[in-house]
C-alpha cells in the first residue's frame, strides 16, 4: 500500500488528488482544485506573467500545507501546456520548488495524451471499437484514438481554451464572425487529426474532464439526474446540440445562470464547444460520453 499526492499544473487550474495505491488498483481520498490561470494574459505571447507565477506559488504552497496534513511523503506534480510552451517555463518551476518544496516535472504533450488515455481506460470498459478520446486544456487540445488495449494514435495540439479565448472571441455573446474564424482556424491546425479519422473511423467521442464535466452537470441538472463522482457520467449528441446552441445567445452572466455552471469553465467553456462543434461536424460519431478521469487518474494508473 502506498499513499500519493499527484499535481496537475494545468493552464487555467491546478489540481492535486490524494490517492491509495494497492496491489488491486487505487483509491481517491481527496481531491482539491485552484483556478490559477498561469495562462492567462501571456500564453499566446509564450510567457507566465508576474500575477499567474503569484497565484501558482501561492496554490503549490497551499497544497504543500494539505500533503503535510495528510502525513504524505511521495508527491507528484505534473507542468503541462502553459509551462512547457512558456519561455520562463522553467523559472516558474524553480521558483514553485524553491518556496513549496515540490518538484515538479514538466512533461511532453505525448506524455500528456498517453496519461489520459490511461485516464480514460480506468474510468470505463472503451470496448474493442476504436474510440476518440478528447480533453480540453487551457493550454493544449490532446486526442487519442484507442479502443481498450492500444493507442492507435494521439496528438496534442496548442490550440487549449485559453489560448483560443484570447485570440478569437473579443465579444461576449460571441459573434457569428468569431465562430467563423474558429472554424477556419481548426481547418487548418486540425489536418493531421482529420485524417486520422478518416483512417480509423471511431464512432465513439470520448471527452475527457474539464469542459465535458461541465457539460454533463448541466445535463443532469436539465433532466432531474443526480449529480455524482462516479468515473463515468451521463450525456449524449443532443444534449450537446441543444447547450451549444444556448452558448452561443447568452454572455457570461447569463452563462452563469445555467445550472451546472461554473465560475471557472464560464470563460472558456465557449469556445472549447466550438471546437466540439468542429469535430462533431467532421466526422459521423454515433455518441459522446463523458469520463471525469484524466491526466492525474492516468498517472496513478501508470503507477
């Protein structure tokens, strides 16, 4: 038995879970998020901002605080997007060691798409049919395509939530010229993974985490379903039609007020459904479902 802290240090939040490891597979004790944003207002210009290294700092101390409490000695935090792509990537990190104690790993989008997919496997049987995982960053866009045994192929793109916030939706509710660009501009960064569908032809959407969380709450709370933590939750095709069309009419205060909603996805959430949207379009999928198991479940697999 051993017990471990994992940190993902993502784009716009950190999480840290506390985890039992046995011999059977693990068990989740305690999780815990912190919206950070280190992406925020420098991402698209390739650096971390003097107020996004504060509020790192101030999130690794907290959680160091919580490791202590909880008596455990093996941590594991895990950079990804913003800190791999940022010029003072590892500046931060030095820093974040240097005043939490922590050591912390940046790791390749590769790396990224593999734990996710380990995510994703140890939150549901993906069956033998080829499968399309998804999982929306602030900073990176990682898909993979697997059934239940293999990796079939994954990319991580740098097109995350934040760095499409920033670049294209300067209105709020988003304009249809926005969306327009968008689209174009998956046309053009998504060739490889158009392909790649083509190739294997998943029928299934797997989204992974942060948005589709999101999108499943509001499901739930739209149709009287309990909202639970169990690895797998509900949502289908025409659940997501129907709040994406409502996305694209309402700005954030309205957002806000749909059940479900959270003050950190109201942002971002509109243009990671755009993406959604685009994928959807270009490819005959026959249903989405939604695992709340990501990068971090998929480290305590690996391990």
């Amino acid at each position: 038995m051993k017990h471990v802290a994992i940190i993902d240090m993502g784009t716009n939040t950190f999480h840290l879970m506390l985890a039992t490891i046995t011999s059977e597979g693990f068990m989740i004790n305690h999780r815990e998020k912190a919206a950070v944003k280190i992406g925020m207002g420098g991402i698209n210009e390739g650096y971390i901002t003097d107020d996004g290294i504060e509020r790192a700092v101030k999130a690794m101390k907290e959680f160091k605080t919580t490791i202590q409490d909880a008596r455990i000695e093996n941590a594991l935090a895990l950079g990804t997007s913003a800190l791999r792509n940022a010029r003072n990537g590892e500046e931060v990190v030095k820093r974040i060691e240097a005043e939490s104690g922590i050591k912390t790993h940046i790791i390749s989008g590769i790396q990224e798409a593999e734990y996710i997919y380990k995510g994703a496997k140890a939150s549901m049987n993906i069956g033998s049919e080829k499968s399309l995982i998804m999982d929306i960053g602030g900073g990176s866009v990682e898909f993979i395509i697997g059934n239940n045994q293999k990796i079939f192929w994954s990319h991580s793109f740098e097109i995350g939530g934040q760095r499409l916030l920033e670049k294209f939706q300067k209105h709020d509710p988003i304009l249809k010229e926005e969306v327009t660009d968008l689209f174009l501009f998956f046309e053009k960064e998504l060739v490889i993974l158009l392909t790649e569908l083509k190739i294997h032809n998943p029928k299934t959407l797997i989204g992974s985490s942060g948005t589709f969380d999101t999108l499943s709450d509001i499901y739930c709370w739209k149709n009287n379903l309990p909202l639970n933590d169990t690895p797998e939750t509900p949502f289908n095709m025409d659940a997501f039609d129907n709040i994406y069309e409502e996305f694209l009419l309402k700005d954030r205060a309205a957002r806000m007020q749909i059940p479900g909603m959270i003050e950190l996805r109201v942002d971002m959430i509109v243009v990671a459904c755009c993406l959604i949207e685009f994928i959807l379009s270009k490819h005959a999928f026959d249903r989405i479902r939604v695992t709340s198991y990501s990068l971090k479940e998929g480290v305590l697999a690996s391990l």
